[in-house]
C-alpha cells in the first residue's frame, strides 16, 4: 500500500515538473520571438532611415552624413527638444532657441564617441552629431565640468550668443543645462576646418584666397567686439575653431565660450597653457586678465599662421620645439627678406607689397603693449586693400 502511495506522489510530481517546463519552454520561445522581431525592426527603420516624427521611411541615400544635405524638421514636432523664443530688439523679430535634453545629445554623438569629436581645447570638446529621427547634422561642444556657473547664468549667456547674427560666425541654435552638464549646440556647415585644409595633404591656398579667409576672421572680430553690446571676447583664435565651405568662405567658432565661466576675466579661468604659450599671451599671463586686446594679439599670429603655413609651435630640423611668434622676429625687424618666412609651397607666387603690409599689421597686433595694438576696425581696412 506504501509502495502505491509513493508511487503514486512521484507521478503527480513528475507530470508537474514536466507541465512547468513545458510553460516554461513556451514563454521563452515567444520572448525569443519578440526580441527577434524588435532587432528586425530596430535595422529596418536604420537601413531606411525611418523617421518616427514624419511617419514615412526616407531614402538611405539622403542622410547628411553622406551628401550633406539637412532634413530640417520643425523643431516643435521633436519630443526631446524644447523651444526658447528670444526677443530680437534689432529688427522686432524672434529668434529660436532649442533646449536640447542630455540624452538626445548622447544618441547624436553615441555617447560621445571619440571618433566623433573634432577636436578639443582647454574649455571642452567638440563634437559632429547626427539627431535622432530628424537626421540632422549639429556641432555639439561639452563644456568641461568643472564650470559651477548657475543654470541661469549659463541660459543668459546662451541667450547672448543666440543674438550673434554674422556670415562668418557659427550660429548657436541651443543648448543643455541638465545637472552638472553644460552643451551648446551649433548649426552645421559642410565644409573642412582651416587646420586640416591648411596643414593636412590638400592642394595648397593660394595668397588671394588666404586673405579672403583673414578678411572673414577680421570681419568677425569686428563684429563681436563693436556691433555686439556687450562685446564679445573670442580668446584663442585657432585653425581648428574656423571652417571653411566649398568656396572656401570662413566661419569662426567657440566664440563667446570663456562667458561661461564665472572666472572668465581671471587668470585662473580654465584655459589650456600650453595653447596660451603657443599664442604668446603675455599679457594675459603678466596683468592676469583677458581683454579684446587679447584677440588682437591672437589675430596677429593667426595672419602669421597664414603667411608662414607653420603652426603657432613648430618643431625645427634639430627636433627643437619653436614658437611662431619668436621665429618670425628676425624677420620682421628687419623687412629685407620676408619671402624666406611666406609658405614654400606658394612658390613665390605672392603679392610683395602685400606681404610687406600683413607682416607689418601682424607686427603691430603682436605688440607686448597692449594699449598700442591697432583697433579692429582699421585691421578690416587694411586687409580688405590686400584682396584683389
């Protein structure tokens, strides 16, 4: 009789183990299934480039990545972007300026990928990202976290920057302020950096076109520093910060960028020294404070840059580390044999007299007294007498 009832309990269990794994292999084999179909959708709507916002699948041949082109959706239709209108005194208008959430700027740059940033600098990195669903192209620049500015310190500066309205400054069409993180974000224009277009393996710029791009910079400067109110302070002007489109027209970025520091006009703020060494900022380091005169002063060794073709430190044939600003000395006091300092892929094929005012602009800019760098607006001046 024991025996039967044993017998009979380990029927029953046996049949209920059995029944739970049978369930059990069943839930798993649909959750299979779904997870199957969600990786079959996930690299549909990539391959098509589906567009949730508009509905409609797009061809994958128009993503900007790949021809540039921009797929401009209204901002309003984006969840994760908010919109800021900004009153535009100058002409009654209103301007737009998208608050962007931190996490649909980590998917435009996946996360920050190294292979994204375009270069960095001693406030942050700059990065190319591509929006999700919209597919379009911005510049993204993450400030480095150290910045304690307040949330409404760092809005009324973006706000500032939105107002800048020029051809040949990058405009800002919003920002992030979640927590600790501080971004702004840049349209995007095709095109090449002057860095790589000047010292990477490209054709060489011939001298009328390099003065083209040093009128655009110098027209900028004037810009920020007499039409904006109040003016504004760019710092470092490097190769890297200006890019160039397909007709070689320039624009300046990063501008504005050291306002967001509340230590911004103290020779503690957060700049990279070693990018203050190569730009010869004595000034900046001996008073401990950062003026327009500043821009000045990082004009001159930008004009340099473009007369010489070498960057701001250069290494010699010894291996010897060398600044421009001291290299060019020699021959800027004594004017007879300026050709050996202009770029030797030119191949001679420069405006002398030309050359003879740029070398003389760049030297007055380079001035240790700062009270004594000519303005702006006469360094416009002479630069527009050397484009022919």
């Amino acid at each position: 009789m024991e025996i039967c009832i044993s017998a009979s309990i380990w029927f029953r269990l046996t049949a209920v183990a059995v029944a739970l794994y049978v369930v059990a292999t069943f839930f798993l084999f649909i959750w299979g299934i779904r997870l199957r179909l969600r990786f079959i959708l996930h690299n549909w709507k990539k391959l098509t480039h589906y567009n949730p916002i508009l509905g409609v699948p797009e061809d994958s041949n128009s993503s900007p990545l790949l021809n540039n082109s921009n797929h401009n959706v209204p901002a309003q239709k984006i969840s994760q972007v908010k919109i800021l209108h900004v009153n535009d005194t100058k002409d009654s208008g209103v301007q737009v300026l998208r608050v962007y959430t931190y996490q649909s700027l980590v998917d435009a740059t996946e996360n920050f990928l190294s292979v994204r940033c375009m270069y960095s600098d001693g406030l942050g990195q700059v990065f190319i990202g591509q929006m999700v669903g919209t597919l379009e192209v911005v510049v993204i620049r993450r400030l480095k976290e150290y910045t304690h500015q307040s949330v409404k310190g760092f809005v009324d500066e973006a706000l500032l920057l939105s107002q800048v309205t020029h051809p040949n400054l990058s405009k800002l069409i919003g920002y992030c302020a979640e927590q600790l993180n501080r971004l702004l974000v840049y349209e995007y224009v095709p095109g090449i950096s002057l860095k790589d277009r000047l010292h990477g393996n490209f054709t060489c710029l011939d001298w009328n076109t390099r003065m083209k791009i040093v009128l655009g910079i110098a027209r900028a400067l004037e810009y920020l520093q007499n039409t904006m109110k109040p003016p504004i302070l760019h710092c470092f002007i490097g190769l890297s910060d200006i890019w160039l489109d397909g007709e070689c027209s320039p624009k300046l970025s990063g501008f504005g960028v050291i306002r967001m520091y509340p230590s911004r006009y103290d020779v503690n703020c957060p700049y990279d020294m070693n990018r203050a060494y190569a730009y010869g900022l004595t000034d900046y380091h001996l008073a401990g404070k950062l003026t327009l005169q500043c821009d000045i002063h990082g004009f001159g060794l930008f004009l340099l840059e473009m007369i010489s073709g070498r960057k701001p430190v250069f290494s010699l044939e010894d291996g010897s580390r060398q600044q421009l600003s001291l290299w060019v000395e020699p021959y800027l006091d004594d004017k007879q044999n300026l050709d050996e300092m202009v770029d030797q892929r030119l191949q001679g094929k420069f405006d002398k007299e030309g050359l003879y005012v740029a070398c003389e602009l760049a030297e007055a800019c380079l001035n240790q007294e700062p009270s004594r760098r000519p303005l702006i607006s006469d360094i416009v001046k002479r630069i527009e007498g050397l484009v022919r």
